[in-house]
C-alpha cells in the first residue's frame, strides 16, 4: 500500500533532485521551501532563505518585477518561461527562465506560489557569442565592399592624371632625353596600364558583390558567347585561336552577367594557351532535366588538381610570371554563377588543357525547348 506520507516522499524526492531550482513562497514573497537545485543555482542554502524573502535575489534592474509577478499569482494567474535575471549570493548576475504558479489550499485559495528557475546563462551566453560574431562579419563584409568600391573608385581619378601625363611625356620627350628616361617613361607608362586594369577588375568584381540579382530572360546561349568573342577579337587574332560552338540552348538567365563570364573563360583559355601550339576553344552545353552544363575546353597549359579550388579565389594567381593579370576574372566567375543559383568548377591537369564548367538552373516553368 502506498500511503499518503509515501507520496509526499516520492514528491519530496522529486522537487531534490530536479536540475531547476524549486522554490516556493507564500504570498507575501516570503520563501517556504527551497530544493538543492536553488543553492546550487543561487548559492544560498535552504537555512539561509527559508523565511526570508524572495526579494534577495533581485537583480538590481528588476527590483520592481517580483511585486508585479505576486500581484498576477494573486489574481491566479501563471508565468510562464518568463526570462529575466536575478542575483546570486556572491553577487552573479543570472540568466534565468522562470515559471511560477499560484499554490492553493485545500479550499481553493491562493496561498503562495510555487516557482521554478533554470539556469539559462550559459545558453544565453552562447547564443549572444554567436549574434555577436554574426554582426561583426556582416559589418566587416559591408565595410570591405564599401571600402574596395570607394578605393578603387577614388582610385581612378589620380591614375588618370598619370596616365595622361604619362603618355604626354613619352610622346613629347621620347628620344630627346637619353636612353635611362625613355626606359623610366616606358616603366611609368606601364605600370599606370596594369593598374588601371587591376582598378577596373577590383570595381567590376565589387559591383558583381553589391549588385542586385539583375532580372533573367530567356537567351540562346549562343548570343552570350558570340557577344564574349567580339570583344575579345583582339586577343583571338593576335593568338590565332579557333573557337568552335556546339550547339547551344536558349537559357533563362541575366544575360550581361552570364556573357561576362563566357568572357572571362574565353580569354583566360586564350591567355594560358601553350606556345607552340595553335589555341583551340570548344564551347558547349548538356541540357539535363534541371539544369544547364556549359563547359569551355582549351588545349592550354593546363592546371594541376591542387589549385582546382583556389583558382577561384580573388586575386588567386598561378602563373604570376609572363601572363598579365589580375586573378579577378575567375572570382567574379563563381560570383555570378552561384548568384544565378549555379555552381563552376575545372577539370584539368597540368600540361593537358582545361575544362571549366559551370551550370545554371532550368527554371521549371519555362519552356525553353525551342
Ligand atoms: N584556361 C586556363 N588554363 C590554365 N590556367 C588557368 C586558366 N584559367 C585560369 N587559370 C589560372 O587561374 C588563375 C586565375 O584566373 P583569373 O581569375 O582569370 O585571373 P587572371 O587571368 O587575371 O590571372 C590564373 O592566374 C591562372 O593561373
Ligand atoms: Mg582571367
């Protein structure tokens, strides 16, 4: 047989060994009863706060809050996961998720309040780590944007100057000096090149970061590449490559956007060709059911595996000697595609020419056979 005294053991039992702490108090805050838990949590012992009242462990910002929890346990009301802080014995500021609940006698009254806290600190203190490092990243992402667009915008107004004078020098002096200020003019000239090339890349890719998605029409494939190998004539005669287009299929996508990248992997399979032998370039696509594959192939000098990932990278560069370059393109590449919703990647091996790939996605609704 079970008595009544056995189950006010077990009940006793129970309220010691819970993890929260157990309190209660009548209504007046005046602490009846407190489990092991609480002196854990709050290092006062149940000598030290029976009869005391709950008001020693008020926070010093929430001195006013337990007189209005009383008042709603007067009026039989429940708190429930209310958190708030209070304060242990040796002066701790708690993060605490309360719940207190009127007790009544066996007539129904209201007579106290039963109270139980968990220790959500920790919790509280992990969850504010991560808001924190959270902010901070997006506000230093923020600032390197800002910043890379200011610089290389404000950039750009200076190197003009140099630029232009630059050039006016080596046309006006050229020859009439001696031999060491033809060669400095020529170093000057050239280096205002190559950072007005780098200063372009660096805008072109913040503008890729901070731009919006730009609206997608449906395209035939075949107009991006064909707009890419206009503006790259220059390079393709000067290289003698022959650029050979498969069929190509009517994508939906941000055209501008993707033909740059048609671009960008054109010209660098033109840039890395090997020396001796004549450049060839296939351009071509896989239709699979939910997404295009466009892959441009070169028989260049190839890329060992290592470097497969970080090519991609910005300012990423492998062959720093004897390519100008500012190892932007391939950035602003997997910028783009994976705004468009796709992945790029290369298959390659050194010595053996690439493959870059890259996909984008078939938008279920469009009808994009024709
Ligand atoms: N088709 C290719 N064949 C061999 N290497 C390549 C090819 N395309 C890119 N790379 C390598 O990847 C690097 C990064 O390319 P990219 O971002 O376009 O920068 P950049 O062309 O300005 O150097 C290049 O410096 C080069 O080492
Ligand atoms: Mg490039």
């Amino acid at each position: 047989m079970t008595t009544q005294h056995d189950v006010q053991l077990l009940l006793a039992s129970i309220v010691e060994s819970s993890d929260d702490a157990i309190i209660s108090k009548d209504l007046n805050g005046i602490v009846t009863s407190w489990n092991q838990a609480a002196t854990r949590i709050f290092e006062y012992t149940a000598d030290e706060m029976i009869g005391r009242p709950i008001a020693v462990l008020a926070a010093p910002d929430r001195i006013d809050e337990m007189p209005k929890i009383l008042a709603r346990i007067r009026s039989g009301e429940r708190v429930d996961h209310y958190e708030t802080k209070r304060r242990s014995k040796s002066g701790r500021i708690l993060d605490i998720s309360l719940t207190v609940s009127p007790i009544r006698d066996s007539t129904g009254r209201i007579v106290g309040a039963s109270k139980i806290a968990r220790d959500i600190t920790e919790k509280k203190l992990a969850e504010k780590a991560i808001i924190d490092q959270a902010e901070r990243l997006a506000r230093s992402n923020a600032d390197l944007q800002q910043f890379a667009f200011v610089t290389s915008h404000d950039l750009q107004e200076p190197l003009r100057t140099i630029s232009t004078f630059s050039e006016l020098l080596r046309r006006r002096y050229s020859g009439k000096l001696d031999e060491h200020a033809d060669q400095y003019i020529d170093l000057l000239v050239g280096a205002a090149t190559r950072m007005s090339t780098l200063i372009r890349d660096v805008l072109g890719y913040s503008r890729v970061v901070r731009g919006d998605n730009a609206p997608v029409s449906r395209v035939p494939s075949k107009l991006m590449v064909e707009w890419a190998i206009d503006n790259l004539q220059g390079s393709i005669q000067e290289s003698g490559a022959t650029i050979e287009l498969a069929e190509l299929p009517v994508v939906v996508t941000d055209e501008s956007a993707v033909s740059q990248v048609f671009q960008n992997l054109i010209s660098n399979a033109i840039k890395y060709r090997k020396p001796e032998v004549p450049v060839r370039i296939r351009v071509q696509a896989e239709t699979k059911p939910n997404e295009w594959v466009f892959s441009v192939a070169d028989n260049g000098i190839g890329i060992a595996p290592p470097y497969h990932k970080n090519i991609f990278g910005l300012f990423k560069r492998l062959h720093v000697n004897g390519y100008e370059g500012t190892g932007i393109g391939l950035a602003v590449c997997k910028r783009i595609i994976e705004k468009q919703g796709g992945r790029i990647w290369v298959e390659s091996e050194l010595g053996n020419g690439s493959v870059f790939r890259f996909t984008l996605p078939r938008p279920e609704t469009a009808n994009t056979d024709a």
